[in-house]
C-alpha cells in the first residue's frame, strides 16, 4: 500500500510540474504574442486566460473561482472512493486517479494564483472549426477520465461475469 501511494504522488507531482512548467513558458513566451504554428491549418500555441471552467461555462458568474476550487476537490474525493473499489488492472486506476489529481491540481492552482487558468494550445481546422484554448492539465484531466472509465467499465464486466458464473452452476450434458 505504501508504494502504491508512493508511485501516485511521483505521477501527481510530474503532472502538476509539468502542467506549471508549461504555463509559466506560455505566460512569458506567449502572452501578447500572435499564435505559434505548430501544425500549420490544425495545432496554434497561443495564450489564453479563462476565467470560468470547460469551453468558458461559469465566466460570468461571481466567485466562480471559488466554485471551481470546490467542485475540483469534491472530484478528487469521489474519483479516490471510485479507485478505490477497483481490484482488476489497480495500477492502471491508479494511473487514472494521479492524472485526474494531478490535472485538477494544476488548474486549481492558477486559480489560487492568478484567478484563471492559463490555456494556450489551439486546435482548429484552418481556423474555421476552433476548439477550446485548453492546457496540460486539461490533457491529464481528459486522459485520467478516459483510463477511468475503462477501469470501471472492466470491472462492472468482470463483476458481471462472476455473477453470471455464480448463478449457472454445472449443466449437465444431454446423451445423443
């Protein structure tokens, strides 16, 4: 158990540094700049700040900030109690549970810090078509949630399969 937690707090910390890391490139590097091609007609680096959550929603509303810090620590606790139920392919919930903590952290802490969070990478179909600004916390978020599901969804077959096992017994063979 104790290296269980050992190895998801290394996974959390290199989530969070990574995701401040590239922030603070973004604010120095890009901030007041115009948009960096990466893959010209599809991936911009260019800075942004959002104030509110996913695609901008709660921009408006007062003490958003607030709302968000504790919406993302509720969603640590309840993506924990998940994990924790997990007994098929742990490593890979664990896995699941850091990028989760670690992404929910790194944009809790531009809250704290600056009171929005700081997005620069840019997807877009020849700037017709534009994703969302979004930043290596959101990946981690998206990524931890995707590993997630399929955790969980492998364990409700597995558990279904038991069940299924349990309620069967042995049949007996018909003679020709």
């Amino acid at each position: 158990m104790k290296n269980r937690i050992i190895a998801i707090a290394i996974l959390v910390v290199a989530t969070l540094a990574a995701d401040q890391l590239t922030k603070v490139w973004a604010r120095s590097s890009l901030k007041g700049q115009p948009a960096v091609e990466v893959v010209p007609g599809y991936l911009d680096l260019e800075y942004h700040e959002n104030p509110g959550s996913a695609f901008g929603l709660l921009r408006n509303v007062p003490g958003a900030r607030f709302i968000l810090i504790g919406v993302a620590v509720v969603a640590i606790v309840v993506v924990w109690r998940m994990v924790a139920q997990v007994t098929h392919r742990r490593r890979t919930g664990d896995v699941a549970f850091a990028l989760v903590v670690g992404g929910a952290l790194g944009n809790v802490v531009d809250r704290i810090h600056i009171g929005r969070v700081v997005d620069f990478i840019l997807m877009h179909f020849h700037r017709k078509y534009v994703w969302p600004a979004y930043n290596v916390a959101d990946v981690a978020l998206v990524v931890g949630v995707g590993l997630l599901i399929l955790v969980l969804g492998r364990r409700q077959e597995g558990q279904a399969r038991q069940s299924g096992a349990k309620g069967k017994g042995k049949k007996k063979k018909k003679k020709k």
